[in-house]
C-alpha cells in the first residue's frame, strides 16, 4: 500500500486524512495462481485491483466457447470489470491471477467516491482514467492498423516478461489471432 501511496505522492501532497481513508477502504491480498477474483456473469462486481505484484488477465468468453483476453495486469497497473461498475451489471470479464498475484483490492464504490470527500484525490483519479481511455484507444487503433506481427512486437515492448507465464492462447487471444498464426510469428522473428 505505501508503493500506491508514494506513487499519488508523487504527483501531489495527500493529507494524512486522505491517506488514512485509503487503508480503510483497501485490503493487501495474496492470491495463487489460477484464482479467480471476478467470474464472468456474476450478479455483482465491486472490486478493484491495483496489483503489487504477479499478473492477472481480464478476458470473456463468447457465446460460441472463444476466448478473448482484454488486458494484462501487471505491476503497478489496475484492473477490474469497469463496464459492469459503471453500469451496475452483471460481470461482462473474468479477472483470474496468471501467477500468484499479490494486489490492493478496493471498494469500487468508495474508490470512485473517494474525491468527493478528498478533493486531493481528483488529480490523480482523473489521470489514472484519461490514461486507460488513451491505452484503450490505441489498443483499438492498433487492431485496426497494424499487422498481427507489429501487434505482437508493441505487446512484447509493453509485457516484456509475460510469456514466461501466459499460455499461447492468452497471448493470441489479446492480439486478435489464432494460435497457429502467433506460432509462425514467433517463427518468422527468429528467422530474422
């Protein structure tokens, strides 16, 4: 928790009110590997995740069985099932740990309150979305415009470790490919 709290601090001052109500509405957890934290289509999502350490995936299942894998959380990075918070829904993603994982999990609800009743939070809080908008944005501009190998080499620049811990179909479901096709990129990459 003292990672998150230099982290804000370090782009504003906090007061130590506005700390203290950060502990209370968070919890350190440590999860193992293959725990799931939000199942797809659960009735209530209130949870989020700022992870400490070890990855985690959000993805969902379509209604033909296909997985499709929407984000890689890794350290310092937050993640959770925003569309079902926002729109008080049913779970659209599964979050499960690739690798034991330990992460802050806050109340959503109180999270997303938190600069009503700490002003000094806002700054933060308003960076943190605008840069998941831009993230998404060029996930979604990447898919459109680049080839299925240039996708492969901004994921490895952005996940430069996560191979060692993902499974093929992980990796292939993120970019947009099939199994077989991310096993003649990396074929064509050592060939080069």
């Amino acid at each position: 928790m003292k990672a998150l709290i230099n982290k804000i601090k370090s782009n504003q001052d906090l007061s130590l009110e506005a700390e203290a109500y950060l502990y209370a509405i968070s919890e350190k957890k440590t999860f193992s590997k293959g725990t799931v934290l939000i199942k797809q289509g659960q009735t209530t999502v209130n949870k989020v995740f700022f992870v400490l350490d070890g990855c985690l995936r959000s993805y969902c299942i379509d209604k033909n069985g296909k997985e499709h894998t929407l984000q890689f959380g890794i350290k310092d990075w937050w993640i959770s099932d925003y569309i079902a918070i926002h729109n008080n829904e049913s779970a659209t993603l599964a979050i499960e740990c690739l690798k034991a994982s330990t992460v802050i999990v806050f109340n959503a609800k109180k999270l997303n309150n938190i600069f009503t009743q700490f002003p000094e939070y806002e700054p933060f809080l308003r960076n943190l979305l605008e840069r998941h908008v831009v993230s998404l944005h060029q996930r979604i501009l990447n898919q459109l415009q680049l080839t299925a190998s240039e996708r492969y080499d901004l994921f490895l620049k952005q996940y430069p470790d996560i191979e060692q811990f993902t499974r093929n179909y992980h990796i292939a479901s993120y970019l947009g490919v099939t199994q077989e096709s991310l096993s003649r990129i990396r074929v064509e990459k050592i060939k080069k």
